[in-house]
C-alpha cells in the first residue's frame, strides 16, 4: 500500500445506492423518474422543491438501512491502493443509520471505524481534506467537490454519465465506476 497517497471517500451515492428508493419515494408523490433523474446533481431539476425534501428524510433514515451498495464498491474498496477515508456529509440524527448499514455491510472490516467521518454539511469536507492531507477524493456530488482545496485531486462518481450534462471542471476527473476509479488512482 502506498501510505503517501490518501483517499477520501463519499458514502451516500458512491458506497451506498439511494437511487432504486428516490425512485420510489418520487413515485409514492406521483412522479416517474428514471434512475439517472435521480442522480443527486439533476434530481431538483425533475422534482418540485417540496417534494425533493420530503425524500430526504426517509432516505437517510429508515430506508438507509436496506439500500444495496453501489454496484462494485464492497468489491473494490479492499483493492485500493491507499489510505482510505471515508467522509459523508449527513445530518446529525441520520448518522446511526449510515453507521447500521456500514455495519450491516462490513465496511468497517475495510475502513476502519477510526477513519470514517460524519460533518454537517458538503463544505465541511473541505476542512478533513485539509486535516487528514487527502490526496484524492471521491464524491458523486460536483458542488461538494468544488468546495475541496486545491491541492486534493477531486474525482466525480457518475455512475449515470451525466458529467456532459452538468460539465465539471477539467481539473475534476470523471470516475463511471468503481473499477474506473481503482484503475485512476493507479494512475496517480
């Protein structure tokens, strides 16, 4: 492992899966969205505000416990060739169910518990870049990611192909999955 090279991690949209229960949840309210309408980036653009919110709740809640992981996350994490992190930006009473599903799903036997990190808010990862000196990080959401220092290499998951669509910044690396992902970081 290369212990110079440390790797922050997103949880909710890069390890866990919400995208089948924002489906779900939008249709309970009358709405038919395909997976990719889903994607955390687009999704306000097809729902109404009020109902946008009124997903949240259950998602990170009740329903976080039975999302399946993002298809080759369990598989890869243990592959990386680094120090991992992960960093999830989840309201305070939602944090005990990204902790179940963690450990319902043996993330911690890969990720250490000592290494994964709950803040408040997308901008508050920018302040564990800087602590933990995280060279590269991994997040699903293109805002989060611009608010992270110059100096972490910034990689957008997008497992829907909609990077064209909301056009990151060239600095911004383009990650469609998890085995694009792990062979990135062998570039690095």
């Amino acid at each position: 492992m290369r212990q110079s090279l440390r790797v922050g991690i997103d949880l909710d949209g890069v390890i866990i899966d919400h995208r089948h229960h924002k489906c779900l949840l939008a249709r309970e309210r009358g709405l038919e969205l395909e997976p990719w309408q889903a994607n955390s980036n687009l999704m306000k653009q097809f729902v109404p505000g009020d109902v946008y919110e009124a997903i949240q709740a259950p998602l990170y809640s009740r329903l976080t416990p039975a999302a399946p992981p993002v298809e080759g996350a369990l598989e890869y994490l243990p592959l990386l060739q680094a120090e991992v992190y992960i960093v999830s930006a989840r309201r305070p009473e939602t944090i005990r169910y990204a902790q179940e599903w963690l450990l319902k799903h043996r993330v911690y036997d890969i990720v250490p518990a000592d290494r994964v990190f709950f803040c408040g808010s997308g901008a508050e990862k920018r302040g564990y870049c800087e602590r933990l000196g995280l060279s590269v990080f991994l997040d699903d959401r293109l805002n989060f990611l611009e608010m992270l220092p110059p100096q972490t290499r910034k990689v957008l998951f997008d497992q829907d192909g909609i990077a064209a669509r909301i056009g990151p910044a060239e600095s911004i690396g383009v990650a469609g999955d998890w085995p694009r992902f792990a062979a990135l970081l062998g570039a690095v």
